[in-house]
C-alpha cells in the first residue's frame, strides 16, 4: 500500500510539474507574439488609412444630425 501511494504522488508532482511548465512556456509564448505584433504594427490603425490625422478628427455636421436623430427616434421607440 506505501509503494501505491508513492507512486501515485510521484505521478501527481510529475503531473503537476509538466501543466505548469506548458502554462509557464505558454504565457512566455504569448508575451514574445504581443512584442513582436507591435513591432510590426502601429497602434492606431486608423491612422495608417486615412492620409493626415487632421481629416481624421473633422466629422461632418450631417453625420452628427443623422445618428442624433436616430438616437432619438430608437429612445422614443423603446422607452
């Protein structure tokens, strides 16, 4: 009976030892794919579309009309 026990915390440290080496090479996995990622991408891709970033903050005044009275409708609607 104490050779089964044995055996069986050997296998569950075993065990335990090859999940938390998969988590630990997992995370360090996933924080090298995030820095190369950003290496090769900007931040903002939103940016990289439009040809100056001061187009970018403009916004039509109808546009801001439009979805205002679509807000305003949808509320009126569902109330």
């Amino acid at each position: 009976m104490n050779e089964m026990m044995s055996a069986g915390v050997d296998l569950m440290l075993i065990g335990m030892g090859i999940v938390f080496a998969f988590l630990a090479l997992l995370i360090v996995l996933v924080n090298i794919m995030t820095l190369v990622i950003q290496c090769f991408f900007s931040e903002d891709p939103i940016a990289d579309l439009t040809p100056n970033s001061a187009s970018a903050s403009h916004t039509d005044a109808g546009v801001i009309a439009a979805i205002s009275a679509a807000v305003h409708q949808y509320r009126n609607k569902y109330k």
